[in-house]
C-alpha cells in the first residue's frame, strides 16, 4: 500500500481529487490492471448507523459492528472488491485477497486519522463448507463508503476502483459531493418508514422444545461415553411479519438496550442481513498485541437486587460452570500456541451482567510473533468451544448430526481489518437472519457432564430475549 504523504498531496479541491485520480489511471494503464484509491477524510461528529441507514440498499453488501460502551463503531457498503469462497482454506484466501488489493492501492487525504485508510470487512460462517448458501463460508470486501468512530474522532473514507478506461470526471463529483455531505452530515432525509413492520408478527418453534431436550440426551450420552467433553447444541425460532424487516432498525434497538455487547450487521448483497447483539470477543489485534477472552457457563438475571446476587452468587460457585468454563480456556490457550501466541489470562472468572442473563468471563492477552497475522489467529480460534465443544472434530460432527437446520452465520466470526493487520471480530451469537419479512432467531447452550436438558432449554430461552427485544415480541 502507497500511502502519499502530506507535502506531496494534491490540494483538497474537486481539481486536485481529480488530478490525483490521473494519477491513479495511469498507474492502471502501466500494470495493466485495475489499482484502488482510499480517501480518508476527519470530518465532525456523525452516526455511522445512521449514514448506513440513509444510503442502506437490501441489494448490496453492508457490514456494521458497534460497542456503544466504548464509543466504537465501523460501517461499510457497496462493496468495490470482493472475495467469496469456502472450505479449509478459506482464512487462507482472504489474507491473500486483503494483501493483493492493499499492494494496488493509494491513500491520500488524513491518512493518520483513526479508522483512515481501506478497511476489509469479513463474515466467515460457523462450518467451512455450510449447508444454507445464503452467506458464503468466507465474505470479504472492501466497501466504496465507510464511517469509523473512535470516541469523539469520526472519519469517512471513500475506495475506488480504477481501471484504465474509468469515468474519473464522474468519480471525482461523486466523491466530492460525499465529502460535502459527511462534513455537515443531515439526517433530515433519511427515509422513515411508513408502516411498522413489527405489527401482527407470528412466532413458530423451529426445533421444538421435546427435539431440543432429545439432542441434549444424546450429547450426554456421547460425554458418558468419552467421545465429547463439551457440545453446544443451539435451537431457532421463527418469527414472521407481514412487511418486510428493516435489518438496521431492529439493530439500533439493539445496541440500545445492550450497550456492552458488539452490536453487528451483514448484509449478503441479495437481500438477506444477519444481525446481533454479541457478548463475546473472538480476537482483537493491536499492534503485536492479541486479545481473546472465553465466555461459558450462564445464569438468568434476578428480579431484585438480593435474587440477581444470589444467581450471580450460584453461578461462581457452580462446579459444572465452572468445569465448562475451564473447557473454554484450556482450548483457548491449546490454540493460540498453535498460532504462535503465548498468553495468560486472570486466575478466577468474571461475571459478566447483561440485562437479560450473566456469564463467567476471563479475558486472555498474549503477544503475536512475527510474521503471525490476525486471520492466522483466528483460523485457529473459531470456532471456540463456547460455541461448538471440545475436543473440536467431534464437536462439529455431533453438532451437525444432532442439529436439524443450518446454522449458516450463527456462531460464525464477523469483523474488519484495518490496512496495517489490526482489527477486531466478534463470535455471531445472540443473532438473527433476516430474510424480508422472516426473522430467524438463534441460540444455544453448552452441554457437559452434569447438565440437564430442562435446564438447557430454558438457558436458551433467556438468551433469546435479546432478539425478541428487539422485534418487540413477548419472550
């Protein structure tokens, strides 16, 4: 990546993007290929929910991920390069996908802003190779618009790809006019909706409760036997409406009312979002820094303060908790070794308190070695055994023996990566498939030695609140 500096950038004027877009064609005319351009621009204070709201389109790609708590978010759309593929070296393809396009690129403008810069974002499904073909096992792409907040600093980029025969009068004014339109942003005209789509929904158990407390049954007997130590069995429930769903509607109720999660949206370019409010961090890299955290073991929230104290109270001294939560961080550590990643994490868990349900949470940090990348990180990590078992091959065989749909982006890995390797991704829990006036909501349980089945299906029915809140539908 070409990053020009300061002294030699043409003068922020519609005459200088051009020239600089000149510049960028006649690099694609001697390589005989197309070449990219990355503008960054600080500009004031704007919503990147609300810029992705306004320019939102059900036919092109679209990846938002917030955390309200930290005043962080990204968004993206319209994608100007991108990659789709599956199976085993899918991770593999998209470091080399994200490498190829940042060696023709060129960035002007405030290249040391936080968030400047081509930023990649990627949705890898749960499987490899999943059986729902509405979200490839592996999505990246570099978006033609994007939004970065971090805290009271916000920047707008705009990617461009080049060819030798590109329309750069064109480009130029359509980028002008955006530079224009993110200085002084308005949202006086961004559309509202004209009916609410939330009215006259209908709810349908997809995998009914005697299906689900059967599988656990099985999974149990599978642990009895040696086979499995840990398997996370997940359920779906249907809701319909008449009108179709506004994917970043139903978000921004999200992020809402779960502050502390990772509020996130994929949209697959054909019509469908995937959205959610996530409790767990897959990984996040900052500089040789690397951090990851493991999230097992649940308890529903009281109704008063002595109640929650009292569940909160059970949970950290609850042995199959905690032996499931172990689980979690000895895989963890097992595979950031594999990764090159020494790491150590606190003593005792945390609690984790949502609103609708706790968790047992230990962060984990390690340093990376060189020539070690994030993708590499996570190819080993996901998916954790919070959202699949231990030990993993026969995890995922029971998994998709004993589940009867596809989880597709359910406990995938979604996220972005910033053009120097940083970045950060998310587990796709507490989430939902948005299909026009479908909405499929997800969740699961861990099941090891000791768990009971009639307990499992209600810990799924307290985690499902988090989506149900936000179509406004009784849990």
């Amino acid at each position: 990546m070409k990053i020009i500096p300061p002294a030699r950038q043409p003068e922020r004027s519609r005459e200088g993007l051009l020239a600089f877009l000149r510049e960028c064609r006649a690099d694609a005319e001697r390589s005989g290929g197309d070449v990219f351009a990355s503008i960054s621009l600080l500009v004031n204070h704007i919503d990147p929910l609300a810029v992705l709201e306004s320019i939102y389109d059900p036919g092109e790609l679209h990846f938002y991920q917030e955390r309200s708590s930290r005043e962080e978010s990204i968004a993206g759309a319209d994608g100007v390069a991108v990659r789709q593929t599956s199976g085993l070296g899918r991770f593999r393809e998209v470091e080399e996908f994200r490498e190829e396009i940042l060696s023709r690129t060129t960035c002007i403008g405030d290249t040391d802003a936080p968030g400047a810069g081509p930023h990649f974002f990627c949705a890898f499904t749960f499987f490899e190779e999943p059986r729902d073909t509405r979200f490839a096992g592996a999505t990246v792409f570099l978006p033609r618009w994007q939004v970065v907040r971090r805290g009271d600093v916000f920047t707008a980029v705009a990617n461009l790809r080049i060819a030798a025969d590109s329309p750069l009068e064109a480009m130029a004014e359509k980028v002008w006019r955006a530079h224009v339109k993110f200085s002084a942003f308005g949202y006086d005209g961004v559309p509202t909706e004209a009916n609410d789509w939330r009215a006259g929904g209908e709810r349908r158990e997809t995998v009914p409760r005697e299906v689900f407390t059967a599988g656990v049954r099985e999974a149990l007997e599978a642990i009895s036997s040696g086979e499995l130590e840990k398997v996370v069995l997940a359920r779906c429930v249907d809701l319909s409406f008449r009108g179709g769903i506004h994917p970043l509607r139903a978000l921004n109720r999200l992020r809402m009312t779960y502050p502390n999660c990772f509020t996130f949206s994929v949209a697959n370019g054909t019509g469908q979002s995937f959205i959610g409010a996530s409790p767990e961090l897959l990984v996040r890299r900052r500089g040789d820094t690397v951090e990851t955290e493991a999230l097992a073991g649940s308890a529903p929230r009281g109704a008063t303060a002595s109640e929650d104290a009292v569940l909160a109270g059970d949970l950290l001294r609850s042995e199959k908790d905690s032996r499931e939560h172990r689980l979690v961080i000895d895989s963890i550590l097992r595979r950031l070794r594999a990764a090159g990643v020494e790491a150590e994490h606190v003593s005792r868990p945390r609690l984790l308190q949502l609103p609708n349900v706790q968790h047992l949470r230990t962060p984990v940090r390690g340093k990376l070695r060189g020539g070690v990348g994030l993708l590499d990180v996570l190819a080993q990590l996901h998916p954790t055994p919070a959202v699949g078992g231990t030990p993993r091959e026969p995890a995922m065989a029971a998994i998709r023996r004993m589940e009867a749909f596809s989880r597709g982006l359910y406990a995938g890995a979604v996220g972005w990566i910033a053009p120097d390797g940083d970045g950060e991704f998310t587990v796709a829990i507490r989430s939902t498939l948005i299909d026009g006036g479908l909405a499929r909501l997800y969740a699961g349980a861990g099941i090891v030695a000791g768990s009971d089945p009639e307990r499992e299906w209600c810990e799924t029915e307290v985690k499902m609140q988090a989506m149900l809140s936000a179509f406004s539908l009784p849990d």
